[in-house]
C-alpha cells in the first residue's frame, strides 16, 4: 500500500494494522512510523538514482555506448 493510497483511503475512514510490524494507524505512533516508513522508501529510491545516474555518466567516459545494439542495418 502506497502513502497516497493510504491518505486517499484514511479520509473514509479505512486504517492499515501491519501484522508482522508495530505499524497500526489508528494511533498517532502508527501513523508516524507509517511516515517514516514512506520517507525511508523515498530517500532509498533518490539514492538509487543518483547511483544510477553517476554510475551512467562514468561509463559514458570510458566510451561505453548506452541502449540496444542496432539489428537492422539499412
């Protein structure tokens, strides 16, 4: 369940009650740790691209050619 979901669905009254983590959001600690739980998955997912990102920029250095090869030829 994605934070938007869960927003979108709090509103009508729906709650998320984790079975295997502390995560209930009928409470004010389940709802911040449900927070901080969607901010980790952020910071983890801008992470991942700023590797990405410079991983790509060093192997454009050393002359790697980025995409598919060319299979047909004219």
């Amino acid at each position: 369940m994605t934070l938007s979901c869960y927003w979108m669905n709090s509103t009508r009254g729906v709650a998320f009650q984790s079975l295997t983590e502390a995560i209930d959001t009928t409470t004010p600690t389940g709802r911040a740790m449900w927070q901080m739980v969607g901010i980790l998955a952020e910071l983890e997912r801008s992470l991942i691209q700023e590797r990405t990102k410079a991983g790509r920029a060093v192997a454009v250095a050393r002359g790697v050619k980025m995409g598919r090869k060319v299979k047909l030829t004219s």
